[in-house]
C-alpha cells in the first residue's frame, strides 16, 4: 500500500482510543490509554488535478471526437474520467455526459459522442465548454 503514511515516531505501544485531526495545528492527535495526548505533523497531501488537450477544430451535432487528458494524483481501481458538455452559456449547472473512461492511468483519451441535438448554432466552437472530471477514489 505505497498511498499510506507511517506515523508510528514516537507513538508509544499503547492502546489509542480516539484519533483526531486538528486543522488549526495541522496535527494528528491521539488519546491514548495511560500515556496521556500523542500528536505528529500531518502528512503533506496534493489535490488531483486534471488538463485537456485545447479544442481547436469546430464539431457538428452527433460527431465523434478524442479529448486527450492528463492528471495528477493516484487513481486506483473503480475510477472513472468523464467529459462533460457544458449548455451554450458555458455553464456546468446541469452538463450532458459525452464520454467515459474507466482508467486508473494519469493520462489517457476520452472517445466522445457530441449529442444529435446539439444546438451552439449547429457548431461546437467554444473551447470552454467541455469539462474532464473524475470520480476519485482512494484506498
């Protein structure tokens, strides 16, 4: 399991009752049973991050096309990349899900169907308006 963090320095070999994580401090705190508080740094976490290739060609209603992305993070088994289309205003409010890729790899390509009803005066062109996300998992 190389996505752990050992925080075993100086814990002493004693039943813990209860583990709190104080934020203020960005401390991890343990009650332990006869030795009183135990408390070490928290470990250094950086949040996933996900980029697309620039859309840079004009797409009609009901046409294919490849979305290239590239993350950071660790993905494990069970994660799923999806692409989302956004309404001509550019919103995410209520996207429409336009491909799929179940991958635990950090970069990859999406295949995407555009909807047949597609209406951005019959052309997709704002480059804005299609979001990679991910459902993140972790062990």
């Amino acid at each position: 399991m190389d996505d752990w963090t050992w925080y075993m320095d100086g814990l002493p070999n004693v039943m813990v009752h209860e583990l709190e994580i104080n934020y203020t401090s960005q401390k991890l705190v343990a009650a332990t049973y006869g030795r009183g508080i135990w408390q070490t740094d928290l470990a250094e976490f950086t949040s996933p991050s996900i980029t697309t290739n620039v859309i840079e060609d004009t797409y009609c209603p009901a046409e294919e096309l490849n979305i290239s992305y590239s993350a950071t993070g660790a993905y494990y088994l069970g994660n799923i990349f999806t692409a989302e289309l956004s309404d001509e205003t550019g919103s995410f409010t209520s996207p429409v899900e336009i491909g799929i890729s179940p991958s635990t790899a950090a970069t990859g390509v999406i295949t995407c169907s555009l909807p047949a009803t597609l209406d951005f005066g019959n052309k997709l062109q704002n480059q804005n308006c299609i979001n990679i996300t991910c459902n993140h998992r972790r062990r």
